[in-house]
C-alpha cells in the first residue's frame, strides 16, 4: 500500500473490540488501494473525500457516514483543505460486527449526534459500547432525490460554497426566482443537508487549511467567512467535536 503519509491519527478510544480514532488528513492527500482486517465505519466531520472502488466513485463534502467490512479494497483522495474522519475500527471478532454485513455504502447522517455518541463513549470508561455503536449506525438517513440537480441549485451551492458572498439564504434563492422553503426543501432531497448547514461546513472546510498556518484563530476565523473567533469554535467544537487548538495540533503535522 502507498500512502503520502501526510496524516496524523490519535486514538480516542479502545473498547469491547472496537477502536475508535480522530484522523487530520493534509490538503490534497491520498491513499492508494489498501484495505484494512477489521470492518470500518467512518464519519466525514470536515472537509472532502473521494472514495474508489472497483471503477465506482463517490466523492462528497457533505456530512457522511461510510461503512466497509473488512477486507474491501478501496482508494481515498482528500480535498484541497484536507479531512477530518472519525472512524470506528471494529474487530471482525466482535459481537459488535453483527449487522455490518458485506457491501460498501454511504449514507446521510447527523454531525452532531454522531460527537455526541462519541462523548458518551469517552466520558463512561464502562458504558456499553454496544449502545453507542449502535447509536452510530442508527443515524438518521435522509434520502436523496433521484434525477438531475436543478440549474438554479446548482448555482445556489455555489454561491453557499463561496467564502465572500455573505448574502442571506433567503435572498440568494428570491434572486434565482425560487422561494426560500421551496429552495431550501430541494436543498435538502438532493443534497441531504439544510442549505445553512452546508454553508458552515464549507467555511469549516476553509478553516481546516487555515489552521495549519500559524496565525490568530481570529484571522484564521475573518478569512474562512465566520463572523469572529467565538463563531469559528462554536461551529469547529459542533462539527467535529473538537476545538481548533485540538484540531490545528492534529492537522500542523499532517
């Protein structure tokens, strides 16, 4: 297996089988086919993936977990900010293997409940992991909606995506023709996320790179499009369940 190396991984937790680890990837990294011996399921936290396997793809900055058992060959390319991935490795051994099965899928799923099940592992040294993995992969899914993605949202994601146009949701849709709930309703079919969630994981994407410089957070925070410092870490801690100390000492050696 090649790797860039340029990642850096720290172990969070270790319990009944199943290891669970917070990994900064650097800007542009990626992996070469590899594949693990413990069944793996994964939370995109910040930034983007692309994710190949046997000619399929799936590349997504959208919040997302992915499950894959053990032995499964796979390539991963991260996004020019780089990625952070929460990932619990469990052993194929396990009681708690039961009901990965054998196929590779992504799916939709909640950020915050996803951190949240995370700190009750981490807080409760002899809480029942069984209860938080489940927890995990009990995520609610919102299902997407199959055919091709309006023009006009095509245009309005772009607008969310781009750090300098600070106009409100509701406007951007009124200059497109579309009502804001009708706009933010097919945002959320296609896209499996609300338009104003989407906007704060691009600009925490933005953060991901800043962090590796050694500037203020405030400055870190006016460039990646939040209102100040306060805004950045409430965002960065909601999202990833870290703050941006914690994540610019996972990311600087990545």
């Amino acid at each position: 297996m090649r790797n860039l190396m340029n990642y850096r991984r720290r172990e969070l937790a270790r319990h009944a089988g199943v290891h669970v680890r917070l990994t900064g990837y650097g800007a542009a990294s990626d992996m070469s086919e590899h594949s693990h011996d413990y069944h793996q399921i994964s939370f995109l936290l910040a930034g983007a993936i692309r994710e190949r396997h046997a000619g399929r793809e799936i590349e997504t900055d959208l919040p997302s977990l992915c499950v894959k058992p053990a032995g499964f060959d796979h390539a991963n390319d991260y996004g020019r900010d780089g990625a952070v991935i929460l990932a619990l490795n469990i052993d194929p051994d396990s009681e708690l293997a039961a009901g990965i099965g054998e196929t590779w899928r992504w799916q939709a799923h909640r950020p915050d409940r996803a951190v949240h099940a995370l700190i009750d592992l981490l807080d409760d040294p002899d809480g029942d992991a069984r209860e938080a993995v489940t927890d995990l992969l009990a995520l609610n899914e919102i299902p997407g909606k199959s055919g091709p993605v309006p023009d006009w949202l095509v245009q309005l994601r772009a607008r969310l995506q781009d750090p300098e146009d600070a106009v409100e949701f509701a406007e951007m849709a009124s200059e497109l023709g579309v009502h804001r709930v009708q706009a933010s309703r097919a945002f959320v079919q296609h896209f499996a996320i609300p338009p104003s969630l989407y906007r704060a994981r691009c600009r925490l994407g933005r953060a991901l790179g800043l962090l590796r410089q050694s500037r203020q957070l405030a400055w870190v925070a006016a460039e990646a499009g939040f209102a100040d410092q306060a805004h950045l870490c409430r965002t960065m801690k909601r999202h990833t369940g870290q703050s941006p100390s914690t994540l610019r000492r996972l990311l600087q050696a990545a």
